[in-house]
C-alpha cells in the first residue's frame, strides 16, 4: 500500500509516501499558503503541491495509479488552500475527525485519485453568535496540529489529561481531556515574535541576528523571570543593556529573549479557565531546537509543573504529521 500525504503550512509544503510502517520519502517545497494571500491566486501553491508529489513518486519509483490514497492536513484545506473545508468544533475526538473527512478531485494536483482532506479544529468559543468580544482569548483554530497531536497521544505514553505543546513559528497548546478527545487549542506567536526580534529591533544586532540553539539555563530562566516581574517589552530592551554593559555572550543574549519570550508565552496556558484545569494536566512539549528545549528546561524549572513536563521523543517528532493523517485514515475505514 502506497500512501500520499500532503502537508501544507503557510511558508511550506511537504509532500510523503509511506505505508502503514514507515515513510518511504518526504519532498519540501518552500511554499505555503502565504502565497495565496500575496497573489490573490492559490495557482503557485497548487504547482508547487503538484511538483512535489510528482517528485515523491519518482523519488519512491512508482507510478501515480500506485498511490491507494492522498491523504491532505494543514492551511491546504483553508481558504487559501486547494479547497476550504470548514473547522469542527470542538471537543473533537479521532472519530469525529475521520467522520469529517471530505474528498475532493484538485485536477492541478491529481486527476487519477481524490484528496481526502481532513479538516482542522476551532474552539467552542467560535460558535458564539453574535459574536462575543470577552471571548476573544479564547476562540482559536488549528489546521494541521489536530493530526499531529493525535500521533503523540498514539506515539507517546501519555497520562491524560494533558496539553500538548507544539512549537514552531505559531506555538499550539493543544488540550485532550482524559478520554484522548481535543477539547480545545491556543496559539501564540513565539517563533515569529523571536524572528523580528532577531531581525529588525534594536536587539537584532546585539543577538547577531539568529535565534538561540543551545540552553543557557541561568541566561534563559533570567530572562524570563524579568518578563514575569517586568513585562516582555522591558525584559526585551535588557538584551541591550547586556551587551552595552556585561561581558555575556550573544549565545546568551539569545537565551535571555527566548526566556523572556517563552515566559510571556506561556500566560495564555496559565490564565486560562475555559476548557483546561491546568492544575491536572500534564504538559508535554512536543519540539526540539531553541523553542522546545528553552521551553521545556523553563517549565522543568517551574515548582508547579516540574513534575508533570514531558518532552516528546525525536523519533516521534518525525513524519509526524504523515502518521496523525494515516491514523485518522485508518479509523475512517479508508486504509
């Protein structure tokens, strides 16, 4: 059985063939959904999902009436996707999930098989009408985590409750209640906060423009304990003042903004009473890199849940994506 599974985001796009065991091979595209919104037109994305399966199968050496089954997770299936399907509203479980899957023929990328899209999941909150400005923290959506996060739960031996923390240019705290069902997300803008601080502010240099890749434990909980006594904004100009009047390092430097970033990051957890008891759950940080290792030796260092933070294996981190679409497919009946 071949399996193709598509993975659109919105700078990137990934396209794998696998079976039921193991992927066979993965093709990026350094395309995603942006482009559409640049162009008005989600032609270049189609092209460039078209290209990199194609190229999947003659990486893999086989033909397209091979392929059993395209599966699609991801911004692929939003508005400036291939197709929009619309959110579930959670609680979702993998049943419900499976249950919502739509095919649709996307003749720019295939015309021998169907993509079976899987939607994403949007909070409760969403379905407030009319809409409810004091519920605006904690409305929130996902494409694409939804998947992910049922591949750790399936991966990884976790006690649940839990919240499954899934790093990247958008954090997702994504929470399951005790029976394994998403009862909710919230998302944050960690990665790309850290990308303009390195980029374009007055700390760009000072960070020598690039992100933090190994925790300095002392540099990274300061900076964050400045944040939380201070505020970002605050704890983001000390960057300065450390290369102006300390002997540090910039590799410290970069520790001391990714505390203080990861720090404010994390309130959106803390404060929020509305489908999550943070005071149960487990916390498993599902990343590696800066943002995954900074962020779990924080919560590790935090009394309140340095007993209940986890972090994701490596080898479950891989094709994971590609796993959580084979699992809802799998349940659907569809494989």
């Amino acid at each position: 059985m071949y399996i193709a599974c598509i993975d659109t985001g919105t700078t990137n796009t990934r396209v794998c063939i696998r079976d039921d065991k193991k992927v066979y091979t993965t093709i990026k595209k350094d395309v995603g959904v942006r482009i559409t919104s640049i162009d008005g037109s989600n032609q270049k994305l189609l092209s460039a999902i078209h290209e990199a399966y194609q190229e999947a199968l003659k990486d893999v050496g086989i033909l397209e009436t091979e392929i059993d089954i395209i599966l699609a997770s991801g911004m692929i299936s939003s508005n400036l996707g291939a197709a929009e399907i619309p959110h579930l509203v959670s609680p979702v479980s993998m049943k419900d999930l499976a249950d919502g899957i739509v095919p649709k023929i996307i003749p720019e990328i295939s015309n021998l098989h169907p993509i079976h899209f899987i939607p994403g999941v949007k909070n409760a909150a969403n379905g407030v009408s009319p809409f409810q400005l004091d519920n605006l923290p904690f409305i929130d959506m996902m494409r694409g985590e939804e998947v992910e996060a049922f591949g750790v739960l399936d991966l990884e031996n976790i006690e649940k409750p839990a919240i499954l923390i899934l790093t990247g240019s958008h954090t997702k705290f994504v929470y399951v209640d005790e029976t394994g069902t998403i009862q909710g997300c919230l998302t944050t803008m960690a990665g790309e906060t850290l990308m303009q601080y390195t980029s374009s502010t007055i700390i760009s240099k000072a960070l020598n423009y690039d992100y933090a890749r190994n925790v300095d434990i002392e540099y990274l909980l300061s900076g964050a304990d400045t944040c939380a006594k201070m505020g970002l904004t605050r704890a983001s100009f000390c960057v300065r003042t450390l290369e102006q009047f300390s002997t540090c390092t910039v590799e410290q430097r970069e520790c001391y903004i990714l505390g203080a970033v990861l720090e404010d990051d994390f309130k959106c957890v803390e404060n929020n009473s509305s489908f999550l008891d943070i005071d149960t759950c487990n916390l498993i940080v599902c990343g590696s890199g800066g943002l995954g290792d900074g962020l779990y030796a924080l919560l590790k260092n935090k009394e309140k849940f340095a007993n209940r933070t986890y972090k994701a294996k490596p080898e479950t981190m891989q094709n994971l994506s590609s796993y959580g679409c084979f699992l809802v497919a799998k349940k659907a009946g569809l494989i």
